[in-house]
C-alpha cells in the first residue's frame, strides 16, 4: 500500500538515483535507535521496512518495530505485526470468487446505508487468466488454437464478468487468457524488486511485495520479492486496505553450497530441497536461503526452489537481491532507470546479498551440498516424496503392491478397444510438461527440447497410449524454443503447444482417449501420470489417474517415450532406433554445457519486451466481449457461473453475540495430509454427482460442465463439490470413496452434501474432523467458503496447514487442535458422537484452551481440551464478526 505512518522515529530519509530524488525509510536510521539488524534475515528486514513505513501509533506502534529488532536475541517472538503488502496477485480460479465477493460487498455496504464507492482496491490488484485453459486437444499443430477456442467458448460469462470487474473497480487489471501463468508474468514483467508509489508529491521508494491467491505466490521470493499465498477471502481484504495480521515468524536458513554435477537439473535440487525442508518442518516459517552455493544458481534457478514453498511447508522461501537479481531485471526487459534503483536502494538499506554478506541469525538452519543431488522424481501421492531416478521403478512396484492391492498382477495388461496395443499398471497415461514450477526455467524447458531433438534422431517416438501436451508459463518460452529450432523437435514428438496456463497441475489434464479411459477403469488400472508440475495430490491431475510423479521437463519427455513407471529409465532401453538397437537414457541427454550454451544463444532481452509490451491488450475474441457497465453487478439469476454468494444475507451493523457450539453432529472424521484438492477439488467432475445434478437440472450438457475451478464463482456449484474429491476417504463411510458419509441418528449412507442440508433442515451444526497437516496445498480459499455453507461450525484436527487455518477464520468456522497426543482414533469416534464447544461465548482470546465434550452413542461422555487455533487479536475480531469480510463491510458501513 502507498499510505504512510507518522515516522516517530525519523527514519525518513532521500535517495538519488540518476538524478533523481526518491524517499525512502532508512533501516540504518531504524538500527541506530533500536539496535544493530546488520544479521537480521534479510525477510525481516523487509518487513521492518515495512513497519517503519507505516508506523502510525495504532496498528503499528514502535513497540512492534522493536520486537523486530530483538527478533534476533533469540530467533522467536510471539509478537503479532501488521504487515501491508505492496499490491495483489490473483489468477482466475481464485480471482472470479474474489471479485464476485466484491461485487457482493458493494450491495452489501448499500443496504446497510454505506457508499458502494468504497468497495475498491486501494492496493495495485493483477488478475492473470491462466487457470481456465484445458488440454482438450493435443498432439497437433492445431492443439493450442482449438484449446483457446473451446476456452474462450465455455468461459464467456466468467471473461464478461472480471471484463466488467476491470472497468468498475480502481487499480484493477486482469491480464487476458493466452498470455501466461500469474507466477511467470509476475516474475517477468509485473515484479519491481523495488516499488514506487508517489504519496503526497513525493516519491517514495521500499521493497515490492505482494501476496497472492495462489500458494504458488512464493515464486516470486527468487526475485527477492516478499510474497505468500492467502486465501482469497484474506486477499479482499489486503485489497480493502486490512493489514495482513501476523505473528513475526521464525526463519530457518537453507545454505547452499556446491553446484549442480552433470545430469542434474533444477528441478531434481529443487524436489531434493522440498523432501528436506518437509522432514524438518518448516509449517508457517519463513526459509531463507543463503551460502556460496547462491552463486551457482540462475535466477530461473531460484525462482524454481522458491515456487514449491508450499510443497515443503514454508510461507515463503526467500531469496535476497544479488547481481544475479540484476542480470534477470535487464535479461526480462526491465527499464534501466529501474533497474538503477533496486541496485542503490538495496545497497543503501543493507538488502543485498554478495560473497561478503555475514551469515544472518537464524531460529534454526539445514544446508545442501547441491553437487550430492541426484536425478529425483517426487511421488506417487505427494511432492515432498522424492525418489531418486534409479529406484523409481522397484519403488512403483512397492506401491504397486503394498499401496494399491495389485501384488498379483504386476505384469498384467488389457487390450485397448479399437487400438493396436495393451496397456497396464503404471503406463504412462499423461506426459506432461506444466506449470509455474518449471516452465519459467528456461534451463529446463531447454533441455526437455533437447532430448526431443536427440530422440527424434534416433527415430524415437512417444508410445501411443500417452497424452502428451507443452503449456509454458509464458510467450517468452515459445520464442526461446522457436529461436534454439527446439520446438519443432518437441512437436516432431508430440509435445505441440497446447495453451499458456497451468492445465494438468491444477487438473485441466482434459480427457483420456474414451478407449482408454474406459481400458483403465472396466480393469482397475493403475495408471500413471508424469509432469513438470508442483501438485501430484490424490484425484487431482486426471480421475483416471491414480499414480502421479513430479519431475523436470526432460524427464516428461522421456518417460513419454518409455511409456511405463515400471521401466528403469537409467538402465532399460526407452525404445530402439532406426536400425533396431536399443536407446537409452544417456544416449538422448544433453550435457549441461550444452543447456547452458543454449539458453545463453536463445534467451534474449528483445522477447520480453516484445511480449509484455501490449500484456494487457488481448486477443480478438477477449476484447469482442461485450461488458455491462454499472457501479454494481446486473446479476443473472439464470447464470449457472456467477451467482450472489450469501454470505451477507441478513447482516446487520450490529456484531451478534457469539454461542457456544451445541449438538454437534461429525460430517466428516479424514485421516492425515487432507489437502485442499481433497476438501474443494478443483478438476472435472461426473454427472451422477450433487454439483453434476444441479448442473444437468438447470440444462447444462455433462460436455459443457467445464471443472469445478471455472465454477467458483457459483457457490450452488460449489457448495455440492465441498469434500466432493473421488478420492477422499471419509473414516465414518468405511470402505467408500469420495464424497460419502453417514446421516445421524439413522446411520442412512449419502453424499456429504445431501447429509448437510439434511442437518441444516434439522438445525443440526456439524464438525469435521481431521489428523495431521489438515489442508496442505492450495490457498483455496473455497475449501473453507464450502465448509462454512455446509453447515460447519467447527474443524478440529491433529494440526493445520497455514493457509487453510486463516481462510477457516475469515470465514467464521472455528479451527481447534487436539492436545496431549489426543487423535480421532484415541477418542475411538465413529462419527455416531454429539459434541458441545464451551468458552467461546464470553471473551474468546488467541490460543486460548477450548473445552469439547463428546457424547457417544452408549450415552458416556468424555470432555477434553482443545486449542484454539485463532492465532491473532485481528483473527479474534474476524471470528467474533462472523468473518473477515464481515469485519471489514461494517467499518466501511460506519
């Protein structure tokens, strides 16, 4: 934000950079009052930063700037802060449901008396289209086009909508479809290193920092950018001006030492980073990566590793302004002038990073030598599960047989319908090369153009059971291809340009073949998936796909061609030549002289500027859209896309007293690593489902229902696909898969959200409970707006991952932990208990103990205790108002 505090402490001071004056808030002048920083984390300095710019007395007082500073006496605090990021990042799955919320708001303040006007973005908001494009066609020339098409065709009423949100809203810009996903379009052209905002006639310079509405946010921290995914509930109200409220956090350092050995890649560090990080529990932690190994990684490099911060738990994993900053700011065609003032101001404030920089104090530290890293893939369930290359295959046996039942048909295979071929357990269904992790890694995508053009040499070619498809992150990666003659090589194998965006990795894999597809399923298949992606959750990348492995672009070409997980790549041959003789592995692969020589002949300045010169601007077809203009949305009550969420029905000016929670009735008793995707899925979905029914009786064609993404800003949609994965398993249910519990008292076996509604008709409240790393994944911020309209009062697990803690909070479901190693199975819950929540009808406080009583079905009760999970002062006030947004409406209605 470009407000500014009062500066009690006189930290103000002016910058010159080319001649010209910049203001800035001075770190030096902030340690020479407070204490010495020269050791702080360079993530805190930023956020220091960020407390000296908007000290005012009251959300920032010099107490908090202090606690900051004293951070470093013992790595901890349990000091809560209010951070105000410089500016918002959505993509469109999160953004359609964030501005419908806006929208929704603007009614909301009217009724209650308010001004619509103030319902606005005080903050620069970036909505990138990147999430709705899907792999429908593959394998031709035609691919890309007719994905767009079908694209455009079935997203109308979604692309009329934030068409409409541009034009009504201030510091609003969505970056149209077909351009790039959010995080490489941040990366290349949105992120400034250092921001400027002219605040009363002068102009002042401090960190960039955004946060985002998709975990995956974090990339940007390799541009030495502070940024996190939110849910988008708490992305609204960073928007509406609402400081993001936040404990300081504990900061474990990652050194680095030693460099990449021949026939690794970034991805194979990166996945090796992700496994350590993972086992040494970093949940709700800053990591902050530093060591001469530093020196050895590209930018490309660093934005990979700080991409998957999700995937290993942290917040963010930052990485500071180095020369290499500044050769990434020229190389993607940042302006000169910029470019001058991140190198000054970050050499005046103690922000860069050089072979001179003492070591920071850190809460606790690991380190890497990165010439131990090996050739690594992550799966078949999890990206923290690295395997390496070598023991993949007998691994997938492993899981083959103890993971999936399918000891006694190892080798077995079924003809396809209609094809000349069979297939079996771990073919290699899906190849491909996706997502934000890997494709903005110019070094990856390289090499994985490489391999095609070695294999088409030897007369390779992807076995004919495998979808093959290539979404890069940005136009730029199609230039580069197109400039090293790689792109001919890759589409000569298949992997023609299918669509900018995320496709498989966030589930728009599209359809298997009908005959294979059906091969997979009439058989009980355990088909497998590779892709260059960050996500390999259960029911996430394709429902016919039960094995899914992360791995970097080159392997996806590879595996293409070996076409099975129970194939040793480093070892058995990938297929034969010309002449017969058998190809291996190492005879494709390129040398990392040759990547490296690659990039440097094919990546250029030019293609930036080039592509991002116009990024706003669009296609035909996006700016044919015809937009209804108005200071509030025209709903459509018929629009089976957008509706009036109900969030605000009823609200009045006045806070309602809280009540205890009584009666409560389980909807759901999951196990451990219950992730967003199992909560609020985001891909495809059948039609004998709730969301598949409504969807039919409002006449929608199964063809058309799109996935459940393109449909967040229905919530009639949404609500029906609330723990509606075909994969969770629900532990009142035994035996079933997907969305099933069990109605009490009768026992009746039925949908979750059939059983909701029966509870809600009944005035029935509902829990769910859950184990360990309840909500890993995406900031979905759905998994908590569903939970909220099905009824649930509260979810009480083993523990919970950051973001999905806070989305629960702002949207007034109350998140509890069991205490002294209590768990759903010590308790012996079947889900036939009545529970009652004590002491949150008085004065609620942060972490304060709750008390649970459980009645079970014989009539015994037992009470235990229960944390509370609402972290923050802030979070109380959320809470107490039935959410954060809530909160928010009545201090604008005042």
């Amino acid at each position: 934000m470009s407000t500014v505090g009062s500066d009690s402490l006189k930290t103000r001071r002016e910058l010159q950079v080319n001649g010209k004056p910049y203001a800035y808030y001075s770190l030096e002048a902030a340690a020479q009052q407070l204490g010495d920083i020269s050791r702080l984390p360079f993530s805190l300095k930023v956020l220091l930063e960020n407390l000296l710019r908007h000290e005012d007395g009251d959300t920032v007082t010099r107490d908090d700037i202090q606690a900051l500073v004293d951070w470093q006496k013992t790595g901890r605090s349990d000091r809560e802060i209010n951070y105000r990021p410089a500016r918002v990042l959505m993509q469109d799955f999160t953004g359609v449901p964030a501005v419908v919320d806006l929208a929704a708001m603007r009614d909301a303040v009217k009724k209650l008396g308010g001004d619509a006007q103030k319902i606005n973005p005080l903050a620069p908001v970036d909505l990138v289209i990147d999430h709705s494009v899907m792999v429908d066609k593959f394998g031709t020339t035609l691919a890309f086009k007719e994905n767009v098409d079908l694209e455009m065709e079935r997203n109308g009423e979604r692309y009329q909508f934030l068409r409409w949100g541009q034009g009504a809203f201030d510091n609003f810009s969505a970056v149209p479809p077909g351009t790039g996903i959010c995080h490489q379009v941040n990366l290349e052209y949105l992120a400034q290193c250092v921001w400027t905002a002219t605040v009363d006639g002068v102009e002042v310079a401090y960190p960039d920092t955004c946060v985002g509405t998709d975990s995956h946010t974090t990339m940007i921290n390799g541009l030495a950018v502070l940024g996190w995914g939110v849910g988008g509930i708490e992305a609204e109200a960073a928007m509406l001006g609402q400081p993001v409220s936040m404990l300081i956090p504990e900061v474990v350092g990652f050194k680095l030492t030693g460099k990449l050995k021949e026939g690794t890649t970034a991805t194979d560090l990166v996945l090796t980073v992700t496994e350590m990080l993972r086992k040494k529990g970093v949940v709700g932690k800053f990591v902050e990566f530093y060591g001469p190994g530093l020196d050895q990684l590209s930018l490309a490099d660093m934005a990979t590793i700080a991409n998957m911060a999700p995937e290993y738990g942290a917040t963010c994993g930052f990485f500071p302004i180095s020369a290499e900053t500044l050769k990434y700011l020229k190389l993607s065609g940042r302006a000169d002038d910029r470019i001058a003032l991140v190198e000054a101001y970050a050499k005046t404030q103690g922000l860069w990073r050089d072979a001179n920089t003492p070591d920071p104090i850190f809460t606790d530290s690991l380190g890497l030598d990165i010439t131990s890293v090996e050739p690594s893939l992550a799966g078949p369930k999890r990206p923290q599960d690295r395997v390496s290359l070598s023991h993949a295959a007998p691994e997938f046996v492993g899981h083959l047989q103890n993971s999936y039942g399918k000891g006694a048909e190892i080798d077995r295979r079924v003809a396809v319908k209609d094809r000349n071929f069979q297939i079996g357990h771990g073919d290699v269904v899906i190849a491909a090369i996706t997502s934000c992790t890997n494709t903005s890694n110019p070094s990856v995508m390289l090499a994985a153009g490489l391999v095609a053009r070695n294999a088409v040499k030897k007369g390779l070619k992807v076995k004919p059971w495998v979808k093959t498809s290539l979404a890069p992150g940005s136009q730029v990666v199609t230039d580069y291809l197109a400039k090293a003659g790689l792109q001919a090589d890759l589409d000569a194998i298949g992997f023609n340009l299918v669509g900018y965006g995320c496709t498989t990795c966030i589930g728009n894999s599209g359809p298997l073949a009908p005959e294979i597809s059906e091969a997979i399923n009439s058989n009980d298949l355990v088909a497998a998936g590779v892709l260059s992606g960050n996500r390999n959750f259960e029911g996430r990348v394709s429902p016919d796909v039960k094995a899914n492995y992360l791995a970097s672009p080159p392997l996806v070409v590879a595996y293409a061609i070996a076409g099975s997980m129970q194939i040793d790549i480093t070892k058995d041959p990938l297929g034969q030549d010309q002449d017969g003789n058998p190809v291996y592995l190492k005879d494709i692969w390129p040398s990392n002289a040759e990547v490296q020589e690659t990039v440097a002949s094919a990546v250029t300045r030019p293609m930036f500027i080039e592509r991002y010169a116009e990024v706003f601007k669009g296609t035909e077809a996006w700016q044919a859209i015809e937009v209804k203009e108005g200071e509030t949305y025209d709903w459509d009550p018929e629009s089976t896309y957008i509706q009036h969420p109900p969030y605000f029905e009823g609200m009045t000016k006045t806070i309602d007293k809280i009540s205890n929670i009584t009666g409560a009735r389980p909807l759901a008793i999951l196990g451990d690593s219950i992730t967003t995707d199992h909560i609020s899925p985001a891909g495809s979905f059948k039609a004998n489902t709730p969301a598949g029914q409504y969807l039919i009786s409002k006449g929608v064609d199964p063809k058309d229902f799109n996935g459940y993404g393109a449909r967040r800003g229905n919530h009639q949609v949404m609500m029906r696909g609330t723990f509606a994965n075909i994969r969770l398993r629900n532990q009142m249910a035994p035996g079933t898969e997907g969305g099933v519990t069990k109605f009490q008292p009768t026992g009746a076996e039925m949908s979750i959200y059939d059983a909701a509604m029966a509870y809600k008709d009944a005035g029935t409240p509902l829990v769910v409970v859950g184990g360990k790393e309840y909500g890993t994944g995406s900031s979905r911020d759905w998994a908590a707006k569903g939970t909220f309209l099905l009824g649930v009062k509260a979810v009480i697990t083993e523990s919970f991952e950051r973001i999905h803690r806070s989305n629960l909070v702002g949207m007034g479901v109350l998140p509890l932990t069991f205490k002294d190693g209590e768990n759903a199975l010590t308790l012996g819950l079947t889900g036939e208990e009545i529970f009652d929540i004590t002491g949150i009808d008085g004065n609620i406080l942060p972490r304060q103990d709750i008390e649970v009583t459980i009645t079970y079905k014989d009539g015994t009760k037992k009470t235990i205790t229960t944390l509370c999970r609402i972290d923050t002062a802030n979070e109380v006030e959320y809470y107490r108002n039935g959410g954060i947004l809530h909160f928010v409406l009545r201090g604008l209605a005042a």
